[in-house]
C-alpha cells in the first residue's frame, strides 16, 4: 500500500493530497530512511517516524486498511511507540 494512502486511512491527515504534500516536503522516516515520495510502499512491522505539529510520531504498522473508516477503526492500523 501507498505510504500517503496509509496514513489518510490511518487518520493522521484529513486528505490524501494533504498526506502526499506532507510527504513531500517533510523528512519522514520508514525503518530509518528518509523518505520522500508518496509512493512509498508500507507493509506490515515497519516503523514510521514523522513530526506532526509540534510532536514527533513513532508508529509501527500494524495492519493495511481496506477503508477509511471511523477513529477506534483508524488506531488498530498501529502501534505508538514512545520516542526515545
């Protein structure tokens, strides 16, 4: 699955055009790489380490979504994880 249709579905952002903008222009990590194309293929067991607003994010990937369903739906596609 496309990392910026992962975290729409995720509910991290309100659109995927927000999500991929976001991608683009900020430095995301995916197992420690930086990454920055919204094409970006996430699966399963990968860390994903992001900043949103004045917070940094550490989520490991728990399942892909089928739809972007409500919130309580939205947090069993992850795990957070405390930053270091």
């Amino acid at each position: 699955m496309r990392l910026d249709k992962w975290l729409w579905q995720a509910r991290f952002f309100k659109s995927r055009t927000l999500a991929a903008r976001y991608i683009e222009k900020s430095r995301c990590r995916l197992d420690g790489r930086v990454v920055d194309k919204p094409h970006t293929t996430v699966a399963p067991d990968m860390v994903l380490t992001f900043a949103l607003g004045a917070r940094v994010r550490v989520v490991r990937i728990v399942s892909l979504g089928t739809r972007r369903g409500p919130a309580a739906e939205a947090r069993t596609l992850y795990d957070e994880i405390d930053p270091a």
